[in-house]
C-alpha cells in the first residue's frame, strides 16, 4: 500500500493513553502505512498529548473538531467510552456530507490491541458509555 491511512485518535485517558502508546509502536516497528494526523483531549497539557503536540501532531479539545476534518481523516479511532460522542461524531460527519472517515468503536480497538499485546483487552477500560 502506497497510500498512508490517516488516523485520528480521540480520548487520551487510561484507555487511549495505552493504546495510542501502543499502536505508535506497531506503526514504527512495522513501518506500516498508517500516520496519526490528529488527537483529542480534554487535557491537552496531559503528557502524552504533549507529547503529540511536540511530534507535529495537532491537539484539539474538541473531539468534534476532529470529525470537521474531512477526508484528512480517514479513520477516528474513538476512545472517549461516550456513546453520546461516538453519536455526535456520526452526525457531524453526516452534516459535513463526509462519507470518507469512519469511526472506529473501543471494540475495534480492542481488536487490534489482540494483536499488540497478550492482554485480553485493553488495561484500564471503563466500558462503553462510561466515559474516560
């Protein structure tokens, strides 16, 4: 694949800290295709959102800024736990006509985090509509 997939991740608390961590890994030690073009925070002095803003990675606190993005998403990986967020985001993309960037649920991180460790799941998860 030539094409980078451009990724955005949302909700840098317990969950999100450890999977961003751990899918920077996989990205560089497989030199995959995949480049992380935005995050969101409600802490952006938070380290690892400093941490992407030191990398050139833009931060935002509003997860729905993100979504406004357009087709510079191509997947937003939500992991705020916030069904009514994951419903915002949806509408946003709608109201935008953006039928490029999908959303990505905790369980599609979970999915992948199969992959990234022997953990069942991913550390720290509060459950879906619980927040971060």
């Amino acid at each position: 694949m030539s094409k980078k997939i451009k990724v955005a991740l949302l909700g840098l608390g317990r969950v999100g800290e450890v999977f961003a961590e751990h899918f920077l890994a996989q990205i560089q030690e497989h030199r995959a295709p995949v480049e992380i073009v935005a995050v969101a925070d409600h802490h952006p002095d938070a380290p690892v959102a400093l941490g992407f803003a030191q990398s050139g990675v833009p931060v935002y606190t509003d997860p729905l800024e993100v979504a406004g993005l357009g087709e510079e998403v191509d997947i937003i990986f939500d992991l705020t736990g916030d069904v009514q967020m994951r419903k915002a985001l949806r509408k946003r993309l709608q109201a935008t006509n953006n039928a490029h960037t999908i959303v990505a649920s905790e369980v599609i991180a979970n999915l992948l985090w199969c992959f990234f460790s022997d953990a069942p799941e991913l550390p720290g998860q509060a459950g879906p509509g619980r927040g971060y």
